[in-house]
C-alpha cells in the first residue's frame, strides 16, 4: 500500500518530512533489495526512549496510587512487544510497511516482533518532525483506553500478590479474606469480602467468584495502603 495519507489521517498526524515517514515504515529486507542506505533501525532505537518517557508520565500523572515498584512493571508491560504490536494493529501498520520479497512472502507484515520495532520507529520519526507533544499526542491516543482498561481490569498485576508483598513488608503479616456476603442466585452469585490485616478490616470488594471478589478487596486495599 503506498498511500500513506490515510496512514497520516489513522495518526491524525501529518508530516512534514515525508522521507522521516518513509523511513520508519521501510524494513532492512526492503533497504537490502533496493540498495538504501537507511532503514527503521535508527529510529527504532530513538522511539523506544521516547516511549519509555511518554508511557512513565502518563503513569506518573494517572495513577497516583501506585507506588514506583508497581509503576515499573505496568510500564514493562505498556512497552512490550506484546502490546505495542496490539497497538499497531489499531492502524492496520503492517500494510504501510516496506518488505522485501523474501520477508513479504512469510509474513512479516504479521510479525508481533516487526511491528513493535516499526511502530517505535514511527514515534520517532513524529517525534523528530513535530516534537514531544505530537508523539505523547499519538500515542495516548492509541494506547490510553487500553491502559486505563489493563489497570482497571488488573489483567496484568496480580493485587492479591501485590498486596501480600506490602503487607509483609511494611507489618510482617499477611492479609486475610473473608466472604461477607453471598447475593443472587446460585447461578448468578455476587460475593461480597473483606480483606483484614492484622485483624483489621481494610477494604471490600465485590466480584461474581470469591477470587474476582478477593482481586476486587486486594485493589482497594492497595489504593488505600499506598495512599
């Protein structure tokens, strides 16, 4: 595909420099067979920085709570490969990225480990023709609701876990659930549960299984303890 306006228009970004754009969506497979002197890989290396940086203050700002322990391994993740190639598939990227034969014909534009690297390569080259603001723009934009959604959902960090390491560390005692209340029928339950810390209660959490509801109680905990 070689319109790369409509690239453009899913970034809602536009480029100035057009060679930048070029740049970043071009393979080494692809420099290789055609005889180009640069491909993605320079820029690649400038937007795993810039992602770093845009992701941390997003956290920072956001999520409070948390303290840098926990902030660290959700920006690990937000910065994998496994999300940023869910990401660029949000903009459909590997049908602007330019392959040689070889890397064409087995897929490559599929490739979870190309589209990460294509996609940093692409902050990059908005982050040298527009600036910061531009690339933090782009990327919040595309990556936002599905952070926002990770954290809520706690599909990422285990809070029973990250609960029981603070309470060791800070009371030398681990927490304990306990089912409050059971509501609805058999089928269709909702528990209610409390989690105590040294005999206290803490917090409460609701979910449809006693462990969704543990997760819940262990989040709030959390919330209430880092606080």
């Amino acid at each position: 595909m070689n319109d790369y306006s409509f690239l453009e228009e899913l970034l809602n970004y536009r480029f100035q420099d057009k060679g930048l754009l070029l740049e970043a969506l071009t393979h080494k497979s692809y420099s290789h067979e055609h005889k180009l002197e640069r491909n993605y890989e320079r820029l690649e290396f400038l937007g795993d920085a810039v992602l770093q940086l845009i992701v941390t203050e997003y956290l920072v700002a956001k999520y409070k709570e948390y303290d840098e322990g926990m902030l660290s391994k959700y920006r690990g993740y937000f910065v994998s490969e496994q999300f940023l190639s869910e990401l660029s598939k949000i903009i459909n990227l590997g049908d602007f990225v330019r392959l040689g034969k070889g890397e064409e014909q087995s897929g490559g534009k599929f490739k979870s480990s190309l589209l990460c690297d294509i996609f940093e390569s692409l902050i990059a080259a908005i982050y040298i023709d527009g600036g910061y603001n531009h690339a933090r723009s782009v990327v919040i934009n595309l990556s936002s609701d599905k952070i926002d959604e990770t954290i809520d959902e706690n599909r990422f960090i285990d809070g029973k876990t990250e609960l029981q390491k603070l309470t060791q560390k800070r009371f030398e005692q681990l927490p304990e659930y306990k089912v409050i209340s059971e509501d609805g029928p058999e089928h269709d339950k909702t528990f209610l549960v409390e989690v105590y810390i040294g005999g206290k209660p803490v917090a409460k959490g609701k979910g449809k299984s006693k462990k969704k509801a543990e997760q819940d109680a262990a989040k709030k905990a959390l919330y209430y303890l880092q606080k």
